[in-house]
C-alpha cells in the first residue's frame, strides 16, 4: 500500500502543499495569503489534471496571466471561439436555445472556467470532469485542514 | 468461431424462404451506422455477457438455437469487423417460418448489440408457440400488409404487459450488478420479437401498421421506470450506465421502433432505427413525445426521401397508435433533412451527456427534464466551488497559524495508508520521515528540507533506496519530488502566486 503517485489526487495534493509551504515562507499577511492559497488551490488543481480538458486549460491560462490579463484575453478569444462555432454548429445552438434550459446552460457556462465557448454537448463533457476534480479538491483540501488542525 | 459462421450460415441456408426483405439496403445502412457505434462509448460494452445472454436465449429457443448461440459468441466477439460480414450473412440467409423471425431478430439485435445491448428478445422464442404461428405467417407475407397480422399479435400481447413491464423492472438493478444477463433475458416480454420481425422484414414498405401500441405504451412506461431504476442504482461510469440502460430499452425500443418503422415512408430502416435509437433511447425519454410528435407532424408532408438516409426515428411511437389502425400512413417519419438529422445526433449526445452528469450529482436521479437537471447541476457545482473556497479559508487561517507545524509523514501516512509500518531504528537518522515522527513536526520537516538541499542527487537517492520500507520509500519518493525537483512547478506557483498579490500591491 503505497501512495499512487499517478492519482489526481496524489498529483494534486502534492502541487498543493508545495504551493503552502512556499505561501507560507514568503507571505505574511493574511489577505495576500488567502488570495494567494486560492490561486494556489486552483493552479494547482489545474496543472495536475494537465492541459487536457478545457476547463484546466482555462484555469492553468487564468493563473498563468494574472486576473486582469485574463480577462482581456478570455474575452477576445471567447469572441473568436464563438464566431467560428457558431458558422458550424449555428442550427445547433439555435436549436439549443430554443431547447428547455438556455438559462441554466448559461449559468453553467458561468461557472465551469472556460465554458463560455462551448457548445452544450462539450459543456457537460467539462462539467462531469469539472465536478469530479473538484471534489478531489475538496477532499484533500479537508484532508490538510484536518491534519493541521488536529497536529 | 469461424466454423461456428459456417455452420450457421448453412443451417440458414437450408432454411431460407423467399421474402421481400431487402438485405442489401439495410446492410448498407447498418455498415453505415456502425462507425457511430464503433466511436461510441457504449460499443464494445459487454459482449461477455452478450454471448452468455444470446446463448442462453436462443438456446431455449428452437434448434436453430445453437447456432444462433454461436453465431452470436461469434458475432460478440469481433463486434466491429465481423459484424458487416455476419449481418450479410444473416440477410442473405433468411430462414423459413421459425428460422426467419429469429435471424431478423438476430440482425435486428445484432445492431444493438453494437451498442452493447443485449438481445433480450431472443429470450421469448421459446415461450411462445404462437409465436411460431406468426412466423410463419411473416414469412409468408411479400411486405406491405401486416395489419390483419399485427392486430391479433396487439391482442395476444396486451393482456401481459404489466407483468412483462414489471419483470423487466428488475431487468435494469440485475444488469447493472454487472452480473450473468440471463435473468435479464429471461425476464424480458415477449413482445418485442413480433415488432422485431415485421420491422426486418418491412424495412423499405412503410405501410406496416404498427403493433400493438399498448405494448409500447407499457413497455415506454416500463422503460422509463427502469432508466429511473438505473440511475438510482448510481453507476458513475458511462459503460454499465449504457448497457444497462440500452438492456432495458431492448425490448421496448425494438417495438417502438417497429411501431415507429411502420408509420416511417419506405426509406427506414429496420435494423438502423433500432441501431440508432438504441442509442438514442438512452437519454430521450422525456424528449420523445416531443420528438414523436413532431415526427408526425412531419410525416404527410415530407413525401418519400431517399431511401438511403437513416432517419431516426422517435422510437416511442405511442402517440397515434388509433389513428395508424384507423388509416394507414404509406410514409411516415421524421424529416430527413440533414439537419434535423445531425440536431437529433446532437440531442442524443446531450441526453447521453446528462444522464452521465445526473449520476455524479448526488439525489438527481429522480430528476428528469434538462432544465431541472441543468438546476440541480449547477448547485452541485456552486456548492463545490463553495466548499473550496470555505477549505481556502481554512487552510489560510489554521494552516499558516503555527511554525508550519504540518507534520507531513503524519499526513501522508493519513491519506494513504492507515498504518504505516515504523521505521527501522537504524535508519532514523538518515530520514527521519516516518510514522514514528522523530522529533518535532517542524523539527522534522525542516530537518527534511535541509537534507534535501545537501543530499541532493545520486546519494541521498541511495540512502532512499536502502530502506526496506515500501512506505517509507514511496513518501520519500513523494516529499523528494515535493522539494526537489519539478522547480518549474514551483515556479509555476510561485507566480501564480507572486503575480496576483504584485498585481494587488499595485493597486
């Protein structure tokens, strides 16, 4: 019984601690530290699922430019992926817009990072992976919690 | 196994009757589906248990049934490549009266097979004698006209399809335990093999009337009961998900898609429908009385379109079943546009998609309709995204409180193994990692990192190497990795880290 060093877990509760320790060297104040453990979680989340799924993608992206940086980006591409998916799958999403929960894929599309450009379908390919992962970070993120409070 | 194909394929030969059935097309169409199976995450989904199903069905059956046990051992197992070939061979041998329905169902069932179904009709061969009767008397019909035939086959069928529905209601838990599928098969209503039949038969005449709608209403109803019995049964994966599902929907979908053929224009075919619909059931319930209707309502108008195209048809063709028996509807079905086509490609997608999603959210499987499983899904995602963000809180409050007293083996040996084994005493200097926790946390932890940073390389990957601790090896290799190397994964974090609170101190 050894840890499995290929897990999503593994890989992310690695990159996570990391990231704390060296939150914890270089950081004092507490506000910077929350940020910067939230950047962390996330980064870290995304760099161990890889470049593979387009939600991470949009993440390691996130983090790699910086919040304002991002959101410039994002939105140009977002515009791009847009015009072009549009011209092929144009009676799709009309069709998708008249189906029941144009509302609610677009709340989707808010949440999941990097949804704004996805036709449903990938949507909720990214969706499924997206909920997976995150509960992977929140059960090792409890994990750590648990450990420290209780050591 | 290739024996076995020639042996079959003689017995059919033996027993071939002339029918107006047109293998030729509904092979071409079938090859063409099949690449959309091939893809698909459903494809090669136990075909183990689809030959212990197809044998044992047809074994029972009649003494066709070796060879259709064979037949389909063969056929399950190079489901991709041989199915062109076999499916050939089953057109082009059509049987006589009790041959026939059975190869039509085989061809019938070996397209959902593809899919990974199984072939639950098979189990009602040997039930029914007047099953035989029917047979013959489909044999002996050129196409066209089944109405005579398929009211008292309605008739014959509608006194049990509570029972049937009811049995099949455990159909869905048995197959999804990953278990034998002859239960499956065994408990599964008769009523699609007639369905079955008269759809292989009937591929390109659309005058069929349809059989008996209340089969199809119970087997729809029975349907959806089971796809909720699926999902409560909280499969994650996409694989067991589908087969069971698509087991389910084997005998409903083959008499919906009977139904559904008969009111189609000549253009349908049989085999495809089921193909695809099989595929498409697994998500469209709800969505089918819309789809049905809209089908109707495009049948009269749309005319004959090419014969080649593989309109999906809804399956559930419960909506007019009274108005099919009042007057028959020489083309019926969908329209044929390619776009509609690819939007009913797409919609099957998502469906799937959702069905997928509504297993990994948590009390969902209760939940039909898109925009309530669309709901339910975005609050289990905001209620993740919560929960990490309470764990952020919390880690930057406790974690950061003390000296980093984060007592990493202690951690390590947490979430991964619930006791490690103790370090050997002799050992303890060189690392002090371990359960028995030499010293104090951050004692330890620093004492890691300094040993880290002077024992870089080939030595202290030596020292690691002599510890006959599995454990200790394997976190040694994980804390080694965690400090050592990979410095672009710090420096990954690090700016990820650096660049927004830089950002923030400019503001």
């Amino acid at each position: 019984m050894s840890l499995n060093l290929k897990s999503l877990r593994t890989r992310f509760a690695l990159r996570f601690i990391r990231a704390l320790k060296k939150i914890h060297h270089q950081e004092k104040s507490f506000n910077k530290r929350y940020y910067k453990v939230k950047v962390a979680a996330d980064a870290s989340m995304a760099a161990a699922v890889g470049p593979r799924r387009a939600w991470s993608r949009a993440l390691l992206s996130r983090a790699r430019l910086g919040w304002r940086c991002r959101a410039q980006s994002r939105r140009e591409s977002v515009e791009c992926w847009r015009r072009k998916r549009m011209h092929g799958h144009g009676h799709a999403r009309a069709a998708e817009g008249q189906g029941q929960g144009q509302a609610q894929a677009q709340e989707l599309r808010s949440l999941v990072p990097g949804g704004e450009a996805m036709d449903l379908q990938n949507l909720l390919d990214e969706t499924a992976h997206y909920i997976k992962c995150l509960t992977t970070q929140v059960n090792v993120m409890r994990g750590i919690v648990n450990c420290c409070s209780t050591s | 196994m290739e024996m076995n194909d020639k042996d079959q394929s003689e017995v059919e030969k033996r027993n071939e009757d002339p029918l107006s059935y047109h293998p030729s097309d509904v092979s071409t169409d079938w090859r063409y589906d099949i690449p959309n199976f091939a893809n698909s995450s459903i494809g090669l989904v136990s075909t183990g248990t689809c030959m212990a199903v197809c044998g044992d069905a047809v074994g029972a059956s009649c003494s066709s049934g070796s060879m259709v046990d064979s037949f389909g051992q063969t056929v399950w197992e190079h489901p991709v490549n041989a199915a062109p070939i076999g499916f050939n061979e089953l057109n082009v041998h059509n049987g006589s009266g009790v041959s026939d329905p059975l190869s039509m169902l085989k061809s019938g069932l070996f397209l959902q097979s593809m899919a990974g179904m199984l072939p639950h009709s098979l189990s009602q061969f040997p039930t029914d004698s007047a099953f035989i009767e029917r047979a013959a008397r489909f044999s002996s019909f050129s196409g066209g006209h089944f109405g005579d035939m398929l009211s008292p086959l309605g008739v014959h069928q509608s006194g049990s399809p509570y029972s049937r529905s009811g049995v099949m209601m455990q159909a869905p838990q048995e197959v999804l335990s990953g278990n034998s599928f002859k239960p499956v098969a065994g408990s599964y209503p008769q009523k699609p093999e007639p369905s079955l039949a008269e759809t292989s038969k009937d591929p390109e005449q659309g005058s069929m009337e349809r059989n008996s709608p209340k089969n199809e209403t119970m087997a729809e109803r029975s349907h959806d009961e089971a796809k909720q019995a699926v999902s409560t049964s909280g499969n994650d994966s996409d694989g067991p998900e589908f087969s069971g599902g698509v087991a389910q929907e084997e005998g409903p979908l083959t008499a919906k898609h009977a139904g559904a053929k008969k009111r189609k224009r000549g253009n349908q075919d049989a085999d495809v429908e089921q193909a695809t619909g099989s595929q498409q059931q697994l998500g469209e319930v709800k969505n089918s009385s819309e789809i049905q209707q809209r089908g109707e309502q495009n049948s009269t108008p749309s005319g004959n379109t090419s014969n080649g195209k593989h309109v999906k048809q809804n399956p559930q063709a419960s909506d007019s079943p009274k108005e099919e028996y009042i007057h028959v509807r020489a083309r019926r079905g969908q329209a044929t546009n390619s776009h509609s086509l690819a939007e009913r490609v797409r919609r099957e997608k998502i469906s799937e998609r959702m069905k997928f999603l509504q297993d990994l959210v948590p009390g969902c499987s209760k939940v039909t309709g898109k925009a309530v499983m669309l709901d339910e899904i975005i609050n289990y995602v905001q209620s993740l995204q919560r929960q990490v963000e309470f764990f952020v809180n919390e880690t930057s409050d406790n974690v950061f409180r003390s000296s980093w007293s984060f007592n990493w083996s202690h951690f390590f040996s947490r979430y991964s193994m619930p006791c490690p084994p103790p370090l050997h005493p002799s050992q303890s200097p060189i690392l002090p990692l371990g359960p028995s926790g030499t010293g104090n946390a951050s004692d330890t932890l620093r004492r890691v990192i300094s040993l880290q940073i002077s024992n870089m390389g080939g030595g202290y990957k030596e020292s690691a190497l002599e510890l006959p601790n599995a454990w200790d090896d394997e976190l040694h290799n994980v804390v080694q990795m965690g400090f050592n190397g990979s410095a672009t994964l710090d420096n990954q974090e690090t700016n990820c880290s650096v660049s927004p609170g830089q950002m923030k101190a400019e503001s």
